[in-house]
C-alpha cells in the first residue's frame, strides 16, 4: 500500500515538474515557435482585402514623368506632387492616407513648394498620417508646416524578432494603433499583438504616375482616364518600390519584402478585425498541465512497453499542433512548443523511472535465484588408491610392510 501511494505521489511530482518547465516556455521567445508560426502564416489562404491600397513610387513613374512632355517632373519630386495625391484620394472618397516617406528636411524646392503641399493636405479634408521618431532612432519628425496639418503622427517601423523577421505590431504610437483609435473607436479590445496574412501581392495599388494624371484630369473638369474604382473607400499608403528608394524586410512569407507591406498588413488585419492576440496564459499554462498528466498516465498504463515513448512522442506532436492550429482559426496564437515540453517531460520521466525500476526488478531476481540454487560441485575420483586394512581382496593394499 505504501509502495503504492508512493508511486502516485512521484507521478504526481512529475506531472507538475513537467508543467513548470513546459509553461516556462510561454515566456520565452524560441526558434521553434517561430517555424511553426511561420508555417501557419504560410498556409493561411490569403484572399484578396479590401482595405487597403498602395500608391507606389515605382521606376516606371520617374521614367515617365521625364517622358510626358505635359509634365517634365525630374527626380526627387516636389511636394506638391503629393499634395495632389490627397486630392485625388479625396476625390476616390479614401479612408485616411498614409504617408511611408519621411519628410523630415525643407524641400529641395523651397518654403513655397511645402506651403503648397500643406495647403492640399488641409484642402482635400482626408485625415493623414506620417512617420515620427520611433525607439531607435531611426526616422525624424516631418517638418512642423507639415506636422501642423496631419491628422497623426506614427512610427512606420514594426518590431522584428530576434531573428530578423517582421512578426509582431509595434507598441505605442505605431500607424497601425493610430488608425486602430480613429477608425474602430468603438472597439474596446487593445490592439493585435501580432500580424496575419501577409498579402503583398494582393494589395490594391496605382503607380503615382497615374494619381497625377488623374489630378490633372480632375483640376481641368476633364473626364477620368485612370480607373480609380479599385481604390475607393480604402486606407490609402503612400510609399517607394523604385530600386534603392525602398526599404527590404523580412517576413514569413517573404524574406525580401518591401517596407511598407509590413505596416499595410498592420493596417489590414485592424480593419478586417483578424489580427493575432496571445492565447490567454492561465489557459495555456492549465492545457500544459493537462497534456502533462495525460503523458504520465499512457506511460503508467503501457508500462515499459518499446513502443510506449515513441507513440507518447508522436501523440505530443500531433496534439499540440492540431491545439495551436484550432486557436489560430480564432485569431489567437497558441505555440505548441510548451505543450510538447510539458509533455515530453512529465512522460519522459514517467518511463525512465518506470525502466529503471523494471530493470533494478530483473537484476534482483537474477541475484536472488543465484542465492537460492548453487551450482552443483563435481566429485572427482582420486589418482591413487586408498589404503585399507581389513582382509584381502580387492582393499588390499598395495605395499606391505615386513617385520625386521
């Protein structure tokens, strides 16, 4: 009965060390959960969004602008060329424009050309945002002409993982929060803590070449030329794709991606309510201790059987991703890394102990058998004979002594 309880109590003992290492793991950023966050971002099927778009700065536009004797517009552009963006955006009833270029300096074309640019801003009554300074440094507030007419300044500048890939939101003052607040004020949750289905190719987007164009067409009363009917209603991003203009960065899907598809997506996932949270971590921790003890007790009942730990193995695995995927499905990230842990630890050490203890069980029977039943000795028949000294005969022996 003691030997019993006994043994309940170690398993018991197991059940929790494995949980506490297991659930140790919630905390703890691993290469692991980062392939198997990667691998469901991968196999998410991407469907085409509709709320976001993309004016690209391509080469193609510098090209052409040289090219249209109408325009003859050089590189770096002057700012007026985006002020006529926010016409035109006001023109296809945009949501809110996002401007993915610092303008941090006076233009290059004088006071006049960033009076003009603000005063379009102002004009086309669209709410737009530019980048700030974000934690490190590395972008510089807009001029104050053109901070006195945005609606909101952001960092554009996501927080990437110890591995170098964009996973994650930015906290604070991030576009992607900003437009969370104006647009979903009625949203009491936080902001997603981390991005899903990354669309770079499924973006909506127009060359500003065309948006000028199109201005044009709308200043002079003209016809529209440029189809804008995929860009209506839509959060409109402002940014560079022109080789050396353009920040790359990697992301799940992609390891080369242009800057911006980062806090578009940010951006998209807040419209589209489907943004990723962590699982709650009372849960977690409480599905670690359940795949924990569920570990102990296959290991108790099949013994020590060869295939016991490989099926514990393959169970762990198969559960703990099909856990993860299902929480996935209800935008919640969930990594099965802990609960395979908790597992492999709490029945790993349910079966070395039950082996040493089946062993150290066969080596005493070996031992006390050996105590119990000795080797039987051989007799061995002497070399010579044994003297005797009763009659003749066959006792005889074999050398008499003769009275002197």
């Amino acid at each position: 009965m003691k030997t019993h309880r006994k043994k309940i109590w170690i398993s018991a003992l197991l059940v929790l060390f494995g949980t506490g290492l297991g659930s140790g793991l919630i905390f703890v950023e691993n290469r692991m959960s980062f392939a198997f966050f990667d691998f469901l971002q991968r196999s998410t099927i991407l469907e085409k969004q509709e709320e976001v778009a993309f004016v690209v700065v391509d080469q193609t536009s510098i090209d052409r602008f040289l090219e249209d004797k109408s325009m003859m517009i050089a590189w770096p552009f002057p700012r007026q060329i985006f002020g006529a963006v926010a016409k035109v955006a006001a023109h296809a009833s945009a949501k809110m424009l996002i401007y993915d270029i610092i303008f941090s300096e006076p233009s290059a074309s004088g006071q006049q050309d960033d009076q003009w640019f603000a005063q379009m801003l102002k004009e086309s009554g669209v709410p737009a945002l530019f980048p700030d300074q974000n934690p490190q440094g590395k972008t510089k507030k807009p001029i104050n002409l053109i901070s006195s007419v945005a609606a909101g300044l952001g960092s554009v500048n996501s927080r990437n993982d110890f591995d170098g890939v964009f996973r994650r939101y930015l906290d604070g003052n991030s576009f992607a929060n900003l437009v969370f607040r104006r647009l979903r004020p009625q949203d009491v949750h936080e902001p997603p803590q981390y991005l899903r289905n990354y669309r770079e190719t499924s973006f909506p987007h127009i060359a500003i070449y065309d948006v000028i164009k199109a201005f044009n067409e709308i200043e002079e009363k003209k016809p529209l030329t440029v189809d804008l009917s995929a860009l209506k209603n839509k959060v409109w991003f402002v940014g560079y794709t022109a080789p050396g203009l353009y920040d790359l960065k990697p992301i799940p899907v992609d390891r080369e991606a242009p800057g911006m598809v980062v806090p578009a997506t940010a951006v998209a996932n807040i419209l589209r309510g489907e943004g990723l949270r962590d699982a709650d971590q009372a849960l977690n921790i409480f599905l670690c201790f359940l795949v924990a003890l569920v570990s102990v007790i296959v290991i108790r009942l099949q013994r020590v059987r060869s295939w016991a730990f490989a099926g514990l193995l393959m169970t762990t695995l198969g559960i703990s991703g099909v856990l993860s995927f299902v929480f996935w499905g209800f935008n919640q990230w969930l990594s099965p890394v802990p609960l395979a842990a908790s597992a492999l630890i709490a029945g790993g050490s349910e079966f070395f102990l039950l082996f040493r203890a089946v062993w150290q069980d066969q080596l005493g029977d070996a031992d006390a058998h050996g105590r119990s039943d000795p080797p039987p000795v051989p007799l061995h028949r002497p070399a010579w004979p044994v003297p005797h000294h009763g009659g003749d005969g066959a006792g005889e022996p074999a050398v008499r002594l003769r009275a002197g």
